[in-house]
C-alpha cells in the first residue's frame, strides 16, 4: 500500500475524509497521542486497523466525535455521563457506556459497551466532521509499541500500512486518554488513568473512582496486553533506591542523576516527562542504548497516575 503524507490544509482534511468514508485508513494528530482511524460503523474498515498495527481483536476501539450528538448517537447517556462531557469535552477523557446497535461488534470488541471521546485537537475534529462519521482510533503504532506522539514516529510504524498520514507535528499530552466506565452511575470504574487527572474527575463528581475488579478487567482487554515498550528493557529507578549501574545504559526523568549514561533527558516538571516519555523510548532505542533507566514519578496530581501506568507497562511489571 502506498501511504501519502502531507502537511495539514484544507485539501489533505478532505483528502482524508474522503479515505475514511470510502473504508481507509488514515493516521491523525489528537492531543493525546497519533491516532489509527477507520469509519467506526464500517467493520471492513475496522478489521484493517487491527490488521494494521498488528493488534488482538477483543481489544475495542475509542469512538472519536466531534459533537454530543454523534455520541448519542453510538451510546445510552446517563446524568453522569452528562456531567462529565460537559465539564471535560473537548478532552482526553473517555467514557465507556451501553452500546447502540449501530455500533459494529468488531469496532467494540464483541463487548456491550462502547467507548467515545472527543479530542481537543482542530485537526481531529475537521477530519470527523468533514467524514460525517465516527471515527475509530487506536494509537497509530504497531501493537505493543509505545504510542507515537510526532509525525516521524508515526511514518517509522504506519507507512506501507495505511492510506494517509496526516502531519500535525508534536501532540501536547503524550499519553492516552483516561478510559472510565459510566455505566453504572453509582460505582464508575477507572479502567485506564491517562491525560485526564483521576482529581478532576473525581471533584466534579463529588465520588471516588473505583477500581475495577477482576470481572471488570475482563470486560477492558485492552488493559491485559503488553504495551507502549521500546525494544531495548525498561527498569524502573525509584528515588529513594540506589541508582542502577548498567554500562551504555539511556536515562530519563524529573530528577538529574550524577551517572555514567550514555544518553539522558531530564524533564522540566511531571507534564513534561508524559509529554517526552514515548518519544524518549523511540529515540533511545534507535540508539541501541542497553536499556533505558526511567524515574518512577511519585505523587497523586495531574498526570502522574498515568505515567505511572505506562511506565509500568512498559517495563513489564502488569
Ligand atoms: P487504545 O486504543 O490502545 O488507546 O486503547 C483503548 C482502551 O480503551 C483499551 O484499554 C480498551 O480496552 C479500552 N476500551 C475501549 N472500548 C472499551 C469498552 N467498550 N469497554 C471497556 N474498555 C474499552
Ligand atoms: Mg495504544
């Protein structure tokens, strides 16, 4: 398959739009990281994401909408539900409701549930509402590799592999969306903490998030399958440890080390580390460091709950 990249105008929008109503695929910036999208409703045009990156077909998509109706559209709302939209969308917040029928079995994973979100990046939203559907996105990567927050990293896994990239430049968090389940208003479930702060949610709700139980898992597949890893190991220092002496080790977090690394990125502040910690993977490995040193990043605001989750995941440790 031959992949066009461009630059982002008015034409490559509708360019776009036109491969996604016909059953293609196109890769697209959101805020969160690149996005893999397909026409959700089309299970032909689904089955080529999973072919495409590689992944497992109980893992079920995010519906990316640009409007509260096209929600409505694809799900049951609930009062929650409501609330939470109107507080956080545009956003990286993704909720997991009843399914429509509309919704293909293949596009949520043969699940009852369906998850959607809108990003709040122009370019995602011109190319939903010039599509006229819903667009189903996974992160534009091969499965298990860390999710692709800049054009390149997207060319280096995507291209051969899908009809369009679409290029927006660096996006702005770095990690996924936070996924909750809404479906029951009365004990709503933290399936996947992300660029929503847990904090916000919960102070808008005036309730605590709950974890979800094993039964709960299962209905969350996405949350089994080793990801976000670069190809060289990932260990995990925690500051109050010593320091790992591995020779032509890469090293990266909040905090300056007094080491020998062959390679180091220090982060300004928490936001920063989400923002750089996959394009960090990506430049390491393409180094053939031995392995990459990461900071496990301490406290409950902002972003650091789902730092912690990738980094977890990525070093092996789920
Ligand atoms: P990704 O597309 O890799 O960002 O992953 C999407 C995440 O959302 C995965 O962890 C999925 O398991 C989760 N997800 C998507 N749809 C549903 C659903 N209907 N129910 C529960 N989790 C879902
Ligand atoms: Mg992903």
């Amino acid at each position: 398959m031959i992949t066009i990249s461009t630059k982002i105008n008015p034409e490559s929008i509708s360019q776009a739009a036109k491969i996604i109503r016909e059953g293609g695929l196109v890769a697209f910036p959101t805020e969160t990281v690149y996005g893999l999208g397909a026409n959700a409703l089309d299970s032909e045009a689904v089955r080529k994401i999973y072919e495409a990156k590689g992944r497992p077909s109980d893992n079920p998509l995010i519906l990316h909408v640009s409007s509260f109706e096209q929600a409505s559209e694809l799900v049951y709302m609930n009062n929650v539900a409501e609330k939470l939209i109107a507080k956080f969308w545009p956003g990286p917040l993704t909720l997991v409701l009843p399914a429509k029928e509309i919704v293909p079995l293949s596009t949520r994973g043969g699940l009852e549930t369906a998850a959607i979100r809108m990003p709040d990046n122009p370019v995602a939203q011109a190319l939903i509402k010039a599509s006229g559907v819903p667009i189903a996105a996974p992160s534009a990567n091969i499965s298990g590799r860390p999710s692709p927050t800049d054009f390149e990293s997207v060319y280096n896994d995507m291209n051969g592999r899908v009809n369009m990239i679409l290029d927006g430049g660096k996006v702005d968090v770095g990690i996924e969306s936070t996924v909750i389940d809404v479906t029951n208003p009365e004990k709503i479930l933290m399936l996947r903490p992300g660029g929503m702060p847990r904090e916000l949610i919960e102070n808008v709700l005036d309730a605590k998030l709950y974890f979800p139980d094993e039964t709960s898992k299962k209905r969350s597949p996405g949350t089994r399958y080793k990801h976000y890893a670069p190809n060289i190991p990932v260990v995990i220092w925690r500051k109050s440890k010593n320091f790992p002496e591995i020779n032509n080790a890469a090293y990266m977090g909040v905090h300056d080390v007094d080491c020998n690394c062959a390679g180091k990125i220090i982060f300004p502040d928490i936001n920063s580390y989400a923002h750089g910690l996959f394009a960090g993977f990506r430049e390491f490995e393409a180094k053939n460091f031995a392995c990459i040193i990461v900071e496990w990043p301490e406290g409950d605001s902002g972003v650091s709950e789902g730092l912690r989750d990738r980094i977890s995941r990525a070093a092996g440790e789920k």
